[in-house]
C-alpha cells in the first residue's frame, strides 16, 4: 500500500483491476516542479489500452448499478478513512507533484473529504416519480438510472480533487469511470486515486485509469463508442475541441474551464479586509486555479489605499520551497507555464502597464507581480492568467465596474466587496458569471452548491444535485393496466 511515499510504486496503468505497464510509444517522465527530481516514469496508455479500460468498465458496469445503494456508499465511507489516516502522505504527494504548499495540500484534502462525504449521500439520491396519464387504466413511471460509462480528463492544478470531484460521484451513483489524468500529475490524478478506491473496496474494472496523452491516442478517449458522458475539466481551447468531438458522436459533456474573474471593490467596502480577499483571491496556489482574482477592479476613491495595502501585503509572501510551511508561493507546474507568465509581464510592462511589484523568475518559482495601468486595449484584461500576477484596474462606479468586469468571454467566478451586502447582490447579479461571492474570495467550492461558469467558462454544472443531472439519465417506462384501443 503507497499513497505517494514511492511514486514508483503507482507509474503505472490501472486497467480491469489490474496494476499494468502501458504499451505506448514513449514516457511520461513525473518531475517535482521546484527541484526537478525525477518522481516516476510512465509508459503512456495506447489506443488499444484505452479501449481495454473501456470495455473493462462497460463489463464491469451493470453490477455495480445493481449492487445496493447502502452497500456502495460503503466504499466511499472507508476512502474517507483512508485518508484520515494517510493524511501525510497525501499531504506529501500533492507538494511533491503539484508543487502545492502545506496551506493549498490541506486546502486540497480538505474539500476532497467534503466531496466524498457528498458521495456517500449521493448514492442514495436518485428518485423516481409516477406521473398522471390520460387513460385512467395507464401508470407512467419515470427512473433515474445510471448513464452507464463515463469519461473523466481532470487538470494539474488541484489533481486529487478534482479527479475525485467527478469520479466519486459518478461511481456513487452507479456508473463506471475511465480517469484519465493530466500528464503533469497522473499520480495525484489518477493512480493515486485508483489505489485508494481499490483499497476501499471498489471492484476490479469500475474504475480505469489511463496515463496517456493526446500525442499518442489522439482522440479516443472521447470518440470510444462506450462512454455516455465525459467530464472534463482544463482549458477553454481543449474544452471546445472535446465538446466538438463528444458532440460529433452524440455524448454528454460536463466542462468546467477558464476564468478571468474580478473582485470588485466598491467606495464602501472594508478595504484591509478586501486585500486580504484579493491576495488569496489571486496568489493561492500560485495563481493556478480557474477562479483565481485575474482582474482586480478597485473604486477610483478607495483606490490609493488599497493599492498601498495590497502591495504590501503581497511583499510579505514567501516565495520558495513548498515543503517548508512558512512558503506562500511555490513553483507553477513546469518551465513552460514559468516562460509564459514572465514573458505576459514584460510584454505587459512594454505596452504601458506600471510594475508596482516586479517578481524574479528563477526557474519555476515565480515571485509575484502587481500590475496598473494597463492600456484598456491590452490582450491581459480578456485573458486568464494562470499565474502569481496581479492586475489592479481602477474605476468610477458601479456601472463602469460592472462593464470591465463582463468585459472578457469568460465567466466562472467574481466577487463583490461592500458595506452594504444588498448592493452587492444588485453587483452580483449583473455580473456574467456562473459564482459570484459578496464579501469574500472568488475561490470557493461547495459540495452542495451548483458549480460552473457561463460564456467560454464552460457548460453545465457539477455539485449536489447537478450531479445526478450529469451522470443519470432519465428513463420513462409506462404500464397498461388494462388493454389500449388501437386504430388499426
């Protein structure tokens, strides 16, 4: 049993309930992003792989469906205690892999113990309904039954969680997963989640996981004739291409994408407290998560004394080694993400933008950036940054706040910060988001509570009962008590 102690142990497929080698054509190689040490390598999965997990899950399917309820929640209950126990190790993996600090791998475990809580109810959640017919001998029955396969892509940020966040309840509500994980992270990901299931007693072939990329089995994953529905959680430029391709073959998607998200703060609002909002808002785990503060928008009046504040306050934060606790900033995930996010600074700082804060690069560790006077024109008001750079954007009122804030093809999160918590509804709710918080952070996520975006954010939602929308369907089976009367 390894929850992440040896990343060796887990470098491999996990197809049928079986620990295998893949027989792809190269490696992924496993690197922890602040020292570069070699975690594990992979051979990635192939098509012919992808296709054996499909089919394992399409075997294994309809007996988990029919395995009661009360006993499949079961084995989310004893992966919650499995955590519990192995809290450490997990902890460790996620700094190791993901480059997460002490603060976002607690953060992480955190709501993936919520999730799974969710999970345990989830199980018993879908209701069927008996509804009126016309013909008094007649009795319509509709059941929410399992889709049957479904296909979850998660991401590198928050990998654990967000693979379980799809996963656990797919499974809890009768279905069988093929994981495939981000390359970056396919222990946290993907294996690691498999062997914490299998050891909670999920049966072989309900879960799969295939580390693999699209180099290698191009579209697959998604046009396998088996899968009802795919889950899938990255960029709005993967995501268009995967609701392109799911559609062409007549599947569900779930998509949760992009932000550039604003935290607005009016000429009422508590400004100590605001700052401390936008720097978690915007520099929590290094600035890698889809509803991350992009954009912070302050009131012209409040604007001196925020700005002094916030910059100030992000001096403090300790840019570093993320298994040392007193690290705010670890590294972003690879070198390309590091170029990218140094690269959008100068660019930035040679259109016209002020540098209030101007963080070194040195290797992947990135130190913060604070951004003003950007051009309105500049490509960084529309864009999301996924990284420890802030941009402050001043302006005059709630109209001219509310205009900037919906000035991007995104809408994931915002929010508002006020004395009048009315006002900020108003705010709230003219703002084109799918999440908009009064008073507090633009990073949130609740089991129970609908989560996703609008525009290019992504389309559909997942949490509570958005869960059995996503991964049920609805069958109609009517009975005739009696005998129809037929024209022919």
């Amino acid at each position: 049993m390894s929850y992440g102690s040896s990343f060796d142990a887990l470098a491999a497929q996990y197809i049928d309930g079986e620990w295998r080698a893949g027989t792809g054509s190269w490696d992924i190689v496993d690197f922890n992003p602040y020292d570069g040490e070699k975690l594990a390598s992979i051979t990635v999965a192939s098509v012919a792989e992808v296709d054996l997990a499909y089919r394992a899950a399409e075997r294994a399917q309809p007996a988990w469906a029919a395995t009661n309820a009360y006993k499949r929640r079961l084995v989310f209950e004893r992966a919650l205690r499995l955590i519990d126990d192995h809290e450490k190790e997990l902890a460790a993996a996620i700094t190791a892999e993901c480059g997460g600090t002490a603060t976002k791998a607690a953060f992480e475990l955190h709501l993936a113990r919520e999730f799974l809580r969710e999970a345990i109810q989830l199980a018993l959640r879908p209701e069927g309904r008996i509804l009126p017919a016309p013909d008094d001998t007649k009795e319509n029955r509709l059941y929410r039954i399992p889709v049957g396969v479904v296909g979850v892509i998660s991401p590198f940020n928050f990998p654990f969680l967000l693979s379980l966040k799809s996963v656990a309840p797919a499974l809890a509500l009768g279905n069988a997963v093929v994981l495939k994980p981000h390359q970056n992270t396919p222990v946290c990901g993907g294996t690691l989640v498999a062997r914490l299931l299998e050891d909670a007693g999920l049966p072989g072939g309900v879960l799969n996981v295939v580390v693999t990329d699209i180099a290698e089995i191009g579209d697959a994953l998604i046009a396998h004739p088996v899968p009802k529905v795919i889950s899938f959680t990255g960029s709005d430029k993967v995501g268009r291409h995967v609701a392109t391709v799911a559609a062409s073959h007549f599947k569900r998607t779930i998509l949760e994408l992009g932000g550039n998200s604003a935290l607005i703060v009016l000429d009422d609002a508590d400004v100590d407290y605001a700052v401390d909002a936008a720097v978690f808002s915007r520099f929590i785990h290094q600035g890698q998560v889809c509803m991350a503060a992009n954009r912070i928008l302050v009131d012209r009046s409040v604007e001196e004394e925020f700005t002094r504040k916030f910059v100030a306050k992000v001096r403090t934060l300790k840019v570093g080694d993320p298994c040392d606790p007193a690290t705010h900033i670890g590294p972003l995930i690879n070198s390309g993400q590091a170029e990218a996010i140094t690269s959008l600074v100068e660019q930035s700082v040679a259109d016209g933008a002020t540098a209030l804060l101007r963080g070194v690069t040195d290797g992947n560790l990135v130190a913060p950036t604070v951004l003003t006077g950007l051009p309105p024109d500049s490509p960084v008001h529309g864009q999301e940054i996924f990284g420890p750079v802030a941009v402050i954007v001043p302006f005059d009122g709630e109209e001219e706040a509310v205009r900037i804030a919906n000035a991007t093809p995104y809408g994931l999160s915002g929010a508002v910060h006020t004395g009048d918590v009315e006002r900020g509804v108003r705010v709230a709710m003219r703002i084109e988001t799918g999440m908009v918080h009064v008073n507090d952070a633009t990073v949130h996520d609740e089991p129970i509570v609908p989560f996703g975006g609008e525009k290019h954010s992504g389309v559909g939602r997942l949490n509570g009962e958005s869960m059995v929308e996503a991964f049920t369907t609805t069958k109609w089976v009517s009975i005739q008590h009696g005998r129809s009367r037929f024209p022919f």
